[in-house]
C-alpha cells in the first residue's frame, strides 16, 4: 500500500516518491520491501524480502532483471516508500544525517524494457526472454551520519530463479467459493528440468488471506491447486508466489 505520499515521478527508467513528513520517529523498527520476481506473464515466481532500519528509510534500490514487481508493504507502524529508481546507477538523498545509497548490480544479459505502475506494483519488463539462475548483487551505502561519520558499505548477494515465458498459468477461475489454477510446465530443455507450483496466495497488496485453503487436486507436472473462497471475497487483487524444481532442486 502506497501511503503518506506527496508525489510519485514516473519516467522511462526512474519512480521517485516522497514522503509528507519526515521519516525521524524512533519507535519504527523495521520497514520492509518485497521485491518479487515473475515470469513474463502471469507467474510470480519468488519473493525476496529487504528490511531497512527506521534509519535507513532514505534508500534507493537500483536493479536490472527480467521482470520486477516491487509491491510496498509495512511492518508495525512504518510507512515504506521509496525515494527513487534507476537501473544501472545509484540515487542518494540530500540529507547528511541519513545518506544511504542501494543498489542491485551486475546481472549481464538482462536490459531493462518498460516501467509501469499499477495500483501499488512497479513492474519492470526486460527484453530478454530467457530466465535461469540469476544473483542478485544488492549493495548498501551508509555515511552513519556527521556524528558517526564514515563510509560504511555492506553488501547481499540474493539468488533467485526466473522461469521462461513458456512458463504459465495455464487457466484461472473462481467458481463460487472455489478459486482452481492449473499450472502447466510443458517443456523442458537441457539446461533445466522443472514444473512450477503455488507456494502462497495473497489478497489485496501482500496481505496474507487466512481464510483460503489449499487443496492439491493432482501432482506431476501438469497438477492442480485449488483454494476455498470465502463467499464474502467480493472483488480485488489475487498474487500468487511459485516455485519451481529445477535440477533436483527446489528453487
């Protein structure tokens, strides 16, 4: 959820937002991003979660992958937001007492496409086809600001596996209180061998929805999952997290 905005900027390799106030409260402990990373079309593939201290909230991921769905949640009483996004080069605020630079880099072969926003999702489009096994390098700067003074830098390696666009949901629909998916992986290649399935299923922006069950219908590589609907689900946003079996393992 987007919230306590003054401004959203949108450009061809930029989103910039700013906060109504400034982010100097204490008691916020923790803020957190999911950055989601899903094939071409409808499959979200896998979740990798960044965690910034109260302090660190004036930070700016820089990234370039096949697709990339950034979705704004909060923990506790923090309000997330970013303050910019560019591929391939960092972006730091002005503000001495909480410099913090972020960025994800070195991912050869993927070139950035198209940004959108919808609703509460950046979505980044490359022109590459081909997923796999990508890293992703996330590096951190922070001055610790005029008291601590200092360069402090760290750095996160997160390994995360893009499915093909052959990878999809093949059909989709709700049924009454019955919500069925079938997921079919159809080829295979020499260098991955894998079929994808639904992990979690979320209502609304990354909000987890307790009352739906999961009942696996059949299993192999082309297989089921069906999850109950509470008759008063009356519209929204659905988000499906996969995996996948690649190589003997589950990635």
């Amino acid at each position: 959820l987007i919230q306590n905005l003054t401004s959203i900027f949108i450009s061809s390799t930029q989103i910039e937002c700013l906060p109504t106030t400034p982010f100097t409260d204490p008691s916020l402990k923790d803020v957190l991003l999911s950055f989601e990373l899903i094939a071409r079309g409808t499959t979200v593939q896998s979740v990798v979660d960044l965690h910034f201290q109260a302090s660190d909230i004036n930070s700016a991921p820089t990234f370039s992958c096949q697709t990339l769905v950034i979705s704004y949640s909060s923990l506790l009483q923090s309000y997330p937001f970013l303050y910019g996004i560019s591929p391939n080069s960092s972006f730091t605020p002005d503000e001495q007492n909480q410099l913090l630079s972020f960025q994800i880099v070195d991912i050869p072969g993927f070139l950035l496409g198209n940004v959108s926003l919808q609703d509460s999702n950046l979505t980044f489009t490359t022109l590459d086809p081909e997923g796999g096994l990508i890293y992703l390098k996330i590096r951190i700067q922070d001055d610790g600001g005029i008291r601590n003074g200092g360069m402090n830098w760290t750095e996160k390696v997160c390994k995360v596996y893009v499915l093909p666009q052959r990878s999809k949901l093949q059909s989709f629909e709700i049924n009454r209180t019955m919500l069925a998916i079938d997921i079919v992986e159809s080829e295979q290649d020499e260098r991955y061998a894998y079929f994808g399935f639904l992990t979690d299923i979320f209502y609304g922006v990354l909000q987890t929805y307790p009352e739906f069950s999961i009942r696996q219908v059949s299993i192999g590589p082309e297989f089921q999952q069906a999850f109950r609907v509470p008759p008063y689900l009356q519209g929204g946003n659905l988000f499906f997290t996969t995996a996948a079996y690649a190589n003997g393992n589950y990635v």
